[in-house]
C-alpha cells in the first residue's frame, strides 16, 4: 500500500479515492499537531497552501516521491528544491477554473451594485431615499479589463461578454500570439498601462511570482479610472494594500472585491474588512462543492499515478520525469 500524507485532513467521503491502493496518513490520521510524526513515512503529499513546501522539509521524507496539490497555484513549493531531489510537483489547474471565475465575477457585482452599503443601512434602518441615492451600477456597457488570460481569466472573460460587457485583456504570453485577439473575441492590451485606464473594472488572474509582486502598486491604482473597481481572486501579493486603502480613501476607487490578502488570513483588524465599499470573502474562490470533488481527485490520482511509475497529466516540473523513472 502507498502512504500518501495529507496536509489537510481528507473528508471521510473522498476516502473512496484512494482507490484501495494507498493508506492516508499525516492530517488524515488525526490531530493536526500530530501530523509531521509521520512524515518520515510519506511517499507522497497531498499539499494545501498552508505549508511552505522547501528542501529542509522535504528532507524529513527520504521516501517521498511526489507533492500534488489540491489547487492551482505552486507558489508554497521551492520546485527547484524538489527538482533536485527527483521529487515531481503536480497541480489541478482545471478543478477550481469554473468556481474561481464566477466567484470573480460575483465580487464584481456585489461590489457594482452596492450590495453590502445597501445591506447595512437596511439592517440600520438607514435607507433614506434609494431611489435618488443608490449608485449601483449595470454592467452592460462597461469595460472589464483582465489581467491574466489562463483558464480562469479566460472564462471570466466569456462570462462577462454574456453580460454584454466590453472586454479588454492583458496578459505577456498571450499578447505575444497574433490570432489571440481574434481567439478570444476581445482587444489586448500590449501593457498594463495601456490597459488600465480603460477600464471600469480591473480583475486579476495572473499567479505570485517576483514579476508580480504588488503589480498593484501606486503608480498602477494611479493609472485606473476615478471611479474604477478592482477585483482580486488570485493572490493578495499582487496588490500593495496599503496602496489599495489610499486610493479607497481617497475616492480614486469606488470599491474592491477581494478574497486573497497579504498575509493570510488577514489580521481581524484589517482595515479593508470593515469598509462598506469592499466586498471580502477568505480565499474561497475556487471552492465549491463542485470543485472540491475535483480538487482531491486530480491531486490524489496524480499521486498514485507518479507512485504507480505512470507520468501524471499536470507535471509542473516535467524535467524530473526521467529521474523519477530511474528511481
């Protein structure tokens, strides 16, 4: 039987997934204190974000084999650490696609249509005269500007042409290909200080990484419409809070929608949970019912796929796959 370590515990209705082939150890077994005991056991980790996956800790399993996350993103795994010691690093980067685009889309009209203001002066008995005074808006007509054009950004991108929005993107892989302007039905934008300025909403898609980092900054914010909305469903990194709160303040932006912070989870006396113009949810974007299925199905199946010698589908490193078969 395979020993797969689980970061998180696994939900006694997935166990079934495991296919009679491994046993599930680590947050699976029990207290989560408890977890590391038995990680010098582990021949593969099911990974959350929770962990900061480096070389020091992959140390402590000389028998491990894989590290397949249950998401997209891989910015918690040195993959060159892993690279050097023959360890394979998979993602599922079509599981949490359809949710985490419609959660964007549902801050983006949480946050145009006011609806949190509009729910606290109902509570408060507050509502004076909505009919002069609400400012909602109506989507039909206004410029969506998405940065990152992946499988996330580009579902966004459908959605919001359902709506009847225009759409702009920005994205430097995509930019580079001529025919994708035509693919996606929509304008490209060459830089992001071409694109933001003509936008009316701005969501981001792109993943952390050094290039990235607070490419939500000042001089960006500065750059957006008076007025503008922006929306964050990928990482908190890409975003200088401090910078966001400014123009919050200021009147620059109208609103936010967030659902990933720097650091995580936000402290409870973040400035940014108790505006009535920014919308925050705790990085659920990604999971549903729906996509939770997905997620510990890709992740384990890849598992036992690398530990069965058979090369899984999402390999993020596919330079150790040669390694890993001489192994």
């Amino acid at each position: 039987m395979f020993r797969l370590w689980f970061e998180r515990p696994l939900p006694a209705e997935y166990a079934h997934l495991l296919d009679g082939a491994a046993v599930a150890i680590g947050a699976a077994q029990g207290p989560r204190e408890k977890a590391l005991d038995s990680l010098p056991q582990a021949q593969a980790i099911i990974a959350s974000a929770r962990i900061r996956y480096n070389g020091d800790f992959m140390d402590q399993a000389p028998e491990l084999k894989i590290i397949a996350r249950t998401g997209i993103g891989i910015d918690n795994i040195t993959v060159p650490d892993a690279t050097q010691r023959g360890i394979a690093i998979c993602n599922a980067p079509d599981a949490p696609t359809v949710s985490t685009a419609e959660h964007a889309i549902t801050l983006m009209l949480a946050v145009g249509k006011r609806l949190k203001r509009s729910a606290q002066a109902l509570r408060q008995g507050a509502l004076g005269d909505i009919f002069n005074n609400h400012g909602g808006l109506e989507m039909k007509g206004l410029t969506l500007a998405v940065v990152g054009l992946g499988r996330i950004g580009r579902r966004v991108v459908r959605v919001a042409q359902a709506l009847e929005m225009n759409v702009v993107g920005y994205d430097p892989l995509v930019a580079a290909d001529p025919q994708a302007s035509q693919t996606l039905g929509i304008e490209l934008a060459a830089s992001l200080e071409e694109l933001l300025p003509k936008a009316d909403i701005v969501t981001l898609h792109v993943p952390s990484s050094a290039e990235t980092r607070r490419m939500i900054d000042a001089k960006r914010l500065a750059q957006m419409k008076r007025g503008a909305i922006l929306i964050n469903t990928a990482r908190g990194e890409l975003v200088d809070q401090d910078a966001l709160l400014r123009a919050l303040d200021s009147g620059h932006l109208q609103g936010a929608g967030l659902d990933v912070f720097d650091p995580e989870p936000p402290p409870p006396d973040c400035p940014l949970l108790h505006r009535d113009d920014v919308v925050a949810t705790p990085h659920l974007a990604g999971v549903t019912v729906a996509s939770r299925q997905r997620l510990w199905g890709a992740a384990i199946a890849q598992a036992l796929q690398a530990l069965r010698g058979e090369r899984p589908p999402h390999l993020v490193n596919p330079e150790v796959w040669p390694l890993r078969q001489r192994s």
